[in-house]
C-alpha cells in the first residue's frame, strides 16, 4: 500500500440568491442567520449587468456555504421571494 491518502469526497455546496437592489440584499443577509441558523455569514456580491455602470442597476447576490447541504431549496426560494429575489440553480 502507498503512502497516498484516498480521495474524501468533499461537498461544496453554494445556494446563490439574486436580490434586486442593495437594500434588499443587505436585508436579506441580516434576516438569513436568524431564520436558518447558518454558521456562515453569507457573502454579498454586486452583480452589475453588462454595460452598467449605476448601482441602482445592479442586481446582488446572497451567496450561502452550505457544506452540510442541511439548507432546504424550497425553502431558500420562499426566502428570497420575500424581497422580490429567487435563487439561482446550479
């Protein structure tokens, strides 16, 4: 037998949810801990749309570590509707 370790599958899950606006996205990120008890502070990430350069045209995104993958899809998309986003499959 060699000295190489096997292969551990590692999951890498990421839940992205797409926000309309900053406020939203800021919202969202401190109402997400509470409801979910994440581990992780969700990372934000201003998403700009091609040729934008205005904020107010830029859509955010909620990107959520779920290593565990204990997050419920439905329930992240009932989320993110509840300031007019969705989540984005992968």
């Amino acid at each position: 037998m060699s000295g190489v370790a096997e292969n551990v599958l590692v999951s890498d899950v990421r839940h992205v949810l797409v926000l309309p606006d900053r406020d939203a996205a800021e919202e969202a990120a401190e109402a997400i801990g509470d409801r979910f008890g994440l581990d992780e502070e969700p990372q934000l990430v201003r998403d700009a749309l091609a040729g934008e350069d205005d904020a107010e045209d830029a859509q955010w995104l909620l990107v959520l570590t779920d290593p565990g993958e204990r997050l419920d899809s439905k329930e992240l998309d009932e989320f993110a509707g509840e300031w007019d986003g969705w989540r984005e499959e992968p």
